[in-house]
C-alpha cells in the first residue's frame, strides 16, 4: 500500500502542477471562493503571484526560469493559477491564451523530469493519455501519440519512426515529457477563456490595463504587422495561432501553412505580404515558399484554393478547440467576417476558475 504523503509535500507538488483536479480540490477544501481571492486582502499575495504568472508568460520565452515561490508562499502560489487565469480570460486574446498555456506546460515539463514514474504517470491520465511505464522509459497508446504529436510532423515524431509494440509507442522518458507538455499545453488552452463578471473586471481594471498594454506592445512586434490591412484581432483562434506559431519560429505542420497562406489569401493579402509572414520559418526555403503561397493562392495553378472548413481543421488537430463565435460557424472565413460585425458582450459567472 502507498505510503501516505504528508500534506505540506502534496501541497508542494500541487503548486507546481496546478492544472491538476486534485489542486481544484484542494483549493476547495480549503472553503476559500473565487471571489475572496480575487477581491479580499489576505489574498493580495496570490493576487500578485498570479499577474506575475501572466506577465511572464507575455514578456519571457517559454523556456525562461520561473519567479521562483517561497515554501510558505505554496497555498498563495497554488491560488496565483485561478487568478492567472482569470486574468488571461479577461483579455479574451488568443495569442495571449495560448503563450500562457505554453509556458505554464513548458514550465510542468520541466518540473515533471525529477518526479517518480508514477507521478508522471498519474498526471499524463489526468491530460487523458494513455502512458505506461516500460523499463527505463514509458510507452504510450499510438492514438494519444498522434494525437498531442500533430504539430510536430518533423521526421523524428512521424509515428513510421517510432517502436511501436502492442498499439504502444515506446518512448525515452525525455521524449514521453515533451509529449505530455503538449497534452497540458492543450489541456490549459481548452479551459479558457472563463466567462469573467463585472466585478471582477473592475477590481482588476488597472492590472488589466497594464497587461493590456504590454500585450499590445507585443504584438505590434509582430513582423506580421506587415500584414497591415487586415485585422489580427479579427482571426479566429486556429488561424491566430498558427500565426502565433509562425512568429515564434515553431515549426508549422503541412496542413497549417495550407490553412494560413489560403486564409491570408481570401481576407485580401497579396502574395508578397503572404510571403513575409512566412519570411521567418526555419525548414522553409524562400523558393519553397514562394511556389507554395503561389500554388494555394491561384497565381501558378488553375486552383485558388479556400481554408479547410472547421471540421478538416478539426480532423488535422489544428483547431485549438471552439470559443463562443466558432460555436455559430462552419467555417474559419466566417469567423472574420462575424468577428468584424460585433462586439463580444462579458459573461456573468467566474466560479469555475478555481
Ligand atoms: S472552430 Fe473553426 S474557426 Fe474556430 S478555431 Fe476551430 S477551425 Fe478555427
């Protein structure tokens, strides 16, 4: 039978994976609300953990150190989460939703490398994979392998590459984390944005502005600024990160560059503004890219190729999961031009942050 683990240490472990179910439970167990956290001054401590959170995950690289928390700090570093993201929520960005949930999943990767296989084992079924331990490593079921690999199609994750034995992927431990770090990643962004109240956008106003400005700035460095006529802020989430993706020199699978260059294409980008978006993309040649943005966009081909519908974005594991305008469309085109019509009116209840 397991040793029982003492309190302090779980709650160590669970200021360090927070996403977990067992750190919602615990923050319940503890009959402290949302809206104590948010608004009472005992809590300021987690209040300001969580900006931080989200701050970092703005201004430093996903790989960067963390602020690091005290040990008597844990019960307010495990807060600063649903404070974090209520914050993210606030914003409704999907740039900064998705730069959040990478740098919170980088962060658990590599916090996940000195925990025992079991532990590793344990989350990677909260993220809904099936991981197994196997001597010196682990495998894990060739459908969860696809699955949180889709955006890797580099040669080393083709699944043609991997030992496969009974259904299984055998994995070095290493690779098993990397990726587990793409099911949290997947996992956090599917949680948010929470619908978020009045109230707590007006105890946040300033903090919001604040990270509102710093957001904007990021953006504005985007080279895709060139992109000038078209609204960002208009994208729909699949097509934002995939730009996101551009932008931060990650490596975009097939069906994504397809996606983004025919996007581009019919909200009224010409294939030279097209081409520097795509300017940067380490594995893609200029010539490469040129015949490509040219083939999909008609110029060299009799075709003038349209995005794939929601449902082939879906099936290719490019779609990061429907917010509410994507829950009225079939399309990703459709999104831009309903985005373009209205304004997103706030929802009424935060209680399912914690
Ligand atoms: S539902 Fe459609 S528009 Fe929305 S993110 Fe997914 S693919 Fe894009």
């Amino acid at each position: 039978m397991a040793t029982r683990v003492p309190e302090t240490v779980e709650l160590a472990r669970l200021a360090k994976y927070p996403f977990l179910r067992e750190a919602s439970g615990f923050v319940l167990g503890e009959k402290v609300s949302l809206e104590e956290i948010l608004l009472e001054p005992a809590y300021a401590r987690a209040r300001s953990l969580g900006k931080a959170r989200v701050l970092e995950a703005l201004e430093k690289g996903p790989a960067s150190d963390r602020i690091a928390v005290a040990t008597a700090d844990q019960l307010a570093g495990l807060l600063a989460y649903p404070v974090a993201r209520i914050l993210v929520s606030a914003l409704e960005d999907t740039y900064l939703i998705r730069r959040f949930a990478l740098r919170e999943a980088v962060s658990a990767e590599g916090r996940l490398a000195s925990e025992p296989d079991d532990f590793v084992v344990h989350l990677a079924a909260e993220m809904g994979m099936d991981l197994r331990r196997e001597d010196g490593g682990f495998r894990l079921h060739f459908t969860d392998f696809l699955r949180f690999t889709n955006t890797m199609r580099d040669t080393p994750w083709k699944l043609i590459n991997q030992p496969v034995e009974g259904g299984y992927v055998v994995l070095r431990r290493e690779k098993a984390l990397r990726v587990m770090r793409n099911a949290i990643q997947r996992h956090i962004e599917q949680g948010l944005p929470l619908p978020v109240n009045e109230d707590i956008l007006g105890a946040f106003r300033g903090d919001l502005a604040e990270i509102r400005g710093i957001l904007m700035a990021k953006k504005a460095t985007f080279k895709a600024a060139d992109i000038g006529k078209v609204s960002i802020t208009r994208f729909p989430p699949c097509m934002y990160n995939l730009l996101a993706q551009i932008q931060n020199h990650e490596n975009v699978p097939h069906m994504g560059r397809f996606a983004i260059v025919a996007f581009l294409h019919h909200i009224g980008l010409g294939n030279e503004e097209i081409f520097r978006v795509f300017g940067d993309v380490p594995d893609f040649a200029a010539d490469v890219t040129r015949y490509q943005i040219e083939h999909i966009t008609g110029t060299s081909s009799p075709t003038e190729y349209t995005p794939p519908e929601c449902s082939t974005m879906k099936s290719y594991g490019i779609c990061p999961g429907p917010d509410r305008i994507c829950m009225t469309i079939k399309h990703p085109l459709s999104y831009y031009r309903v985005k373009g019509r209205e304004r997103r009116p706030r929802g009424e209840n935060a209680s399912t942050a914690v």
